[in-house]
C-alpha cells in the first residue's frame, strides 16, 4: 500500500508459485519482492530455476517469518544481496525491522542502538510466562510479573498510556481484553500483551523465539519450537522441520514431536539424525516422536500450521481427521533407553495408553 500511495510501480501475481515466481520476478523488472512464513523454504527447496539469478534489478526481499537455517543459504543461491526481515502483527504494538546487508545483523528481525535500547528499557519489557496456563508469571508474594533477563528473553509486552491504545479486535470485546493486562510491576499500569517471545542480545540485535502456545514443557522444561525447528533445518535432506509438542499417556506436559518433510531425492539417516539433534540440542528437546508427512500442513499465508497437527498427536487413528491427507503420514520414535528412531505403531499408542510403556 505504501508503493502504490507513493507512486512505485506494484506487480501482483495471481497466487504464490514456486515453478513460476523467478518468471515472476525476470519479467516484472521487480527491485524488490515480498516474502512471508515458509516462502524461501519452498523456492530453496526447488529444483534449479533457468532465472533464479538472471533478475539484474532485484536487491532486496521483503517480509517476515524467515527462517535462520535458510537465510545465507536464499540470499547466496538466488543473489539477492539485501534482506528487510520485520517482526509485527496487524494489529501489533511492537514493530521492528532488520534491514540487513551482512553477517553482523543476520538471522535477527531487528537492531536497536544504544539510544533506543536507553529510551525504549521500560516500553518493550520480556517477562516470564507460566506456560502450563501461557499466562504471565506472577510473584506469589508480591502478585506482581516477573522481568525477564533481555538475554533470555521472555513474552514481550508493551507499555501503554491506557487500554485505548490498542485499537482491539472488531466486534470482539473478550478477545480485545486478553490482550491488555493491568497492575503488572505496580498498581495502575498497563500493558499489551505481543503473544510472541524475544530476546535480545548485548549488542542489541533482537531474535524471535517462539510464538505464545507453540513453547511446550517436557521434563519439566520449556521447549521452544522455533529455535529447535531451525536446528534440524539444518539436517542435510531436511525440507522442512515443523516442532510442536503432543500429549502422551500417562506424562505430564507435552513431549516433542517433528513433522518433517524430506528433500526430493534425499534419503535421511535417522540414526545420524538422532545424534544429530542429541548434540546439537538439549537432551529434553530432541523430538521423542517424527512425523514423516507426505505434504506440508500451512496455513493461506505459507505459515507453519501446528494446530492441526497438534490435535491429531501421535493417536494413529486420527491421522487424516484434522491434517489433509495426514493418514498418508508415517511415524518414528525413540522409546525409553533406546538410541534410534524406529517404527511407531498402534502397538505402541496402546502400550502407552496402558501404562506399559513409560515416557
């Protein structure tokens, strides 16, 4: 809209392709393209394209939900030399933007100087979240919220004059609501609530960490989704790692499980692929359970989609009930001492319904 009300000339495709889009790009002249969710996973992911570098006026991609495991790997193969990654929501408080050029800023969605970081300390504030309830910790002694170290990072929430600030959600009074929390770190204030969790490093470089409902806790740990699909991204023949947690019989919280979408032509090793994940992530991180899914489940604006998934977990007789064409899915996982994935079954799922079978 910004293009359009400036005078900048705007190409719209009818619909996102990845067989087309460099055609998209060569024939439009476009300088800039815009991107969002798993977008660049899809176009990396293809087969070579005859103009995926022959666009001599593209230099930036625009958009947001790009991937770190992806990043250098897009702007190298497709030269696309400038990356604009911004974080927001439609409706958001908090907005920042990562317009980046090197390796200093890479894989952040935003940089502040030592001039914001003084101005915005109390505006932009991580707290803790309770995640059996995703409500924000509270001190039981004082009842007050509990600041996160910016380094650890922690829900964000933005300091408001008051509740009108926050235009709400229309004709949803109750939802309006939940988004504005009052007598946070003292009597009267109030704050809205961004749902997603940052953090932010010395330097001042802001990284996403997970979305508000995606962190899971398993043996008594906090696991965050992103920050473990982004290392099995990194697997060679990963496509596409989508982490969310499932419940499992008879244990307490959520254990992990990973939906993955396999390259074209690759074959994994799960053997390699355990030990990979056991080194490079923490014990009670590493996905218990692997779902190999025959088609990608995201959501219209290329978004990863763990609702569904979520809802159907590691239950074999309802794949296919929430995830289209789930019951094409296979699954693996590791059982109690044991050092690779195998076959997940119905036997299974009972064995763990009963008790026999402990996690």
């Amino acid at each position: 809209m910004s293009c359009l009300m400036g005078g900048v000339s705007v190409a719209v495709g009818k619909k996102f392709s990845v067989s087309s889009f460099w055609n998209d790009i060569h024939d439009s002249e476009s300088t800039f393209f815009v991107y969002v969710g798993e977008t660049a996973r899809y176009l990396l992911n293809a087969p070579h394209h005859p103009l995926e570098r022959d666009h001599p006026r593209l230099r930036c991609m625009y958009g947001n939900g790009l991937r770190p495991d992806v990043w250098e790997r897009f702007r190298k193969r497709f030269d696309v030399p400038e990356i604009a990654e911004f974080f927001n929501s439609t409706e958001g408080l908090f907005v920042l933007l990562n317009y980046n050029r090197g390796d200093y800023t890479a894989h952040c969605v935003g940089h502040h100087g030592a001039l914001f970081r003084r101005i915005l300390r109390n505006v932009y504030i991580p707290v803790a979240i309770n995640h059996a309830t995703d409500d924000i910790y509270r001190d039981p002694k004082t009842g007050f919220a509990v600041r996160a170290d910016l380094r650890d990072g922690g829900e964000m929430i933005v300091a408001v004059p008051h509740e009108h600030t926050f235009q709400g959600y229309f004709n949803d009074e109750k939802a309006t609501q939940k988004k504005i929390i009052r007598d946070v770190f003292r009597k009267g204030d109030i704050f809205y609530r961004t749902g997603d969790a940052l953090r932010r490093d010395d330097d001042g470089r802001w990284f996403f960490m997970d979305r508000l409902g995606d962190t899971f806790r398993w043996k008594s740990e906090n696991v965050s989704t992103a920050e473990v699909a982004e290392v099995l991204g990194r697997f060679p023949g990963v496509a596409e790692a989508n982490v969310y947690g499932v419940l499992v019989p008879n244990s307490d919280g959520r254990a992990g499980c990973v939906a993955l979408s396999i390259e074209t032509g690759a074959s994994l090793d799960f053997s390699d692929f355990l030990n990979y994940g056991r080194a490079n992530l923490p014990r009670y991180a590493v996905p218990v359970f692997v779902r190999l899914v025959a088609t990608n489940s995201s959501m219209h604006n290329n978004k990863q989609n763990k609702v569904a998934l979520r809802e159907e977990g590691i239950d074999l007789d309802r794949l296919g009930t929430k995830v289209v064409g789930g019951e094409l899915d296979a699954f693996l996982w590791v059982p109690p001492k044991c050092d690779r994935y195998v076959t997940y079954d119905k036997l299974c799922w009972n064995r763990l319904r009963s008790g026999e079978i402990i996690l």
